[in-house]
C-alpha cells in the first residue's frame, strides 16, 4: 500500500466522494472528502459514480468554487464534477490526454465514447483506437498498441506506465489540479448531445447489423452494433455485467437524438431474439 501510494501523483485540491467504499480505506490522502466512513452496504449513495447518485457532490461543487471526484465502491474508477455538473468520462479523458501524450501518442478509447470526443481526440494529433467496452479489452489494446492511456467513458482510465489496471485514484490525483470550473467550461465545447437507455431482453445483432445497413447507415460490429446514420449515430449492445441492452443515441442536437433513440427501439423489437 505504502508503494502504490507514493507512485500517486499528488491531489492538490478538490472534494473527493468516497462512496463509503475502498477509497475509505486511503482518506487521508485526500485534501477533503464526504462519505469516507466504510459503509458495505452502500447507504449513502450508490456505489456507482453517476449522475443520479452524486447529489451531495454536485450540491457542493455548484455552492462552492471547488472541484469534485466520486469513486465507486472498488475505487478503479472515478468521475468528475465541475458546477454542480458531472463531467463526461470521455471529456474527462480529453483532458487527462493533454497532461500525458504528445502528439502522435496512441490512446485507447472504448467504443462507446462520443463520436465527437473521439474526433477532438483525433484533431488533437492522438492516435485513437478504438476498443470493446470492458477492462479486459482496454488491458490488451494497451499493451498490443503500445499506448500510453486507454479510457472508458463511465471512467475507468488505464495508465500503462503505472500498471495495467483501472486506477480511478491516480485519475483523480491528474484532474484535481485543474482550476475550478475549466472542467465545465471546456464541457461546454462539445455540442453534440448523447441520450443513454436501457431496455431488458435479448436481440439478433447480426439481423440488427443487417437491418441498419438496409436503412442506409455505415456499421461497426466490433462490440455490439455501431450505426452512423445521416443525423444520428447509434450504439446498441449488450451489457457485460448486466442482462440489459443499452442504447446510445448521439447527434448534433436533441431532437435528432431522440429521432435516433426512436430508431434504435423500433430495430431492436424488429430483433428480439
């Protein structure tokens, strides 16, 4: 533990959210926290770092000039708020990108990360790869690419010159140094608008994948499928660790977003296995 933590880099300020979960254990590392006592059964808030679980810390970061973290209970991953708004994984991995690579350096990102965050990333001069949603997938384009970074959007970010897992501490340690509200305020700079569901049950991807194609839209089936429509772009896969599909629907504004999401539904009822 006395190693692990000296090979952090330092938090130079910020509140941090413990989730009453494995960061408890290290409190003392950080400048300020809320819900650092152990709680094993998660009654302060949900163990995962989301927008609908965070109200105390987005309470905080809009009533102060201050910036806030949150972990989920087994601390490999971490999600930032700025203004009382949680910032987007994928933004988030934006700016960590600036304090490590150079241009020309290859960053591992999952699929489901913004098609406008993976251009930014790409017009910033990074060489963007992407991989499946998942540690394991992150973990080997890692390390067969040679990058220095991977990240997914629901925050989990890998540092290969630290160790080859999910570290949300070390993630944190890198943003806390930011000034209160640039993380809000470089947020604002992404327009597009993503609209994320979930729906229970199965589906034929291989019929889904069809079923975009003839409708017009470019597929990708590395994880799931991934349709770029004319005015949408839709991501629909199944859950890894839940028995659920989750649907994605980015475009440059809401009312297509939701045209998109509308889309998505119709196929996958089309495809119910």
């Amino acid at each position: 533990l006395a190693e692990y933590l000296d090979a952090l880099p330092a938090f130079e300020g910020g509140v941090f959210d413990l989730g009453g979960g494995a960061a408890c254990s290290v409190k003392q590392i950080f400048p300020e926290t809320i819900f650092c006592q152990p709680d094993p059964e998660f009654t302060c808030r949900d163990p995962l770092p989301e927008d609908a679980s965070l109200t105390k810390l987005k309470e905080i970061t809009s009533r102060r000039s201050v910036l806030g973290f949150a972990f989920d209970g087994d601390a490999d991953r971490v999600m930032a708020v700025d203004e009382g708004t949680m910032i987007d994984g994928g933004i988030a991995t934006c700016l960590i990108a600036r304090q490590l690579l150079e241009r020309g350096d290859k960053i591992v990102v999952n699929i489901d990360f913004m098609q406008e965050t993976k251009q930014r990333l790409a017009d910033e001069g990074y060489r963007v790869v992407v991989c499946p949603v998942g540690t394991k997938y992150c973990v080997e384009a890692l390390e067969r690419e040679g990058a220095k970074l991977a990240a997914e959007r629901n925050g989990h970010y890998y540092f290969r010159d630290h160790m080859l897992d999910s570290d949300g501490l070390y993630a944190a340690a890198l943003l806390s140094g930011a000034k209160p509200g640039s993380l809000a305020d470089f947020a604002s700079t992404f327009k597009n608008v993503m609209l994320v569901e979930k729906v229970e049950g199965r589906a034929d991807f291989n019929k889904l994948a069809q079923l975009a194609e003839r409708q017009g839209a470019t597929v990708d089936t590395m994880d799931g499928v991934l349709a770029e429509f004319e005015n949408y772009t839709l991501l629909v896969r199944a859950s890894h660790t839940e028995p659920i599909i989750r649907i994605n629907s980015e475009a440059a504004n809401r009312q297509q977003a939701e045209d998109g999401m509308a889309v998505a539904k119709k196929l996958l009822k089309e495809c119910a296995a």
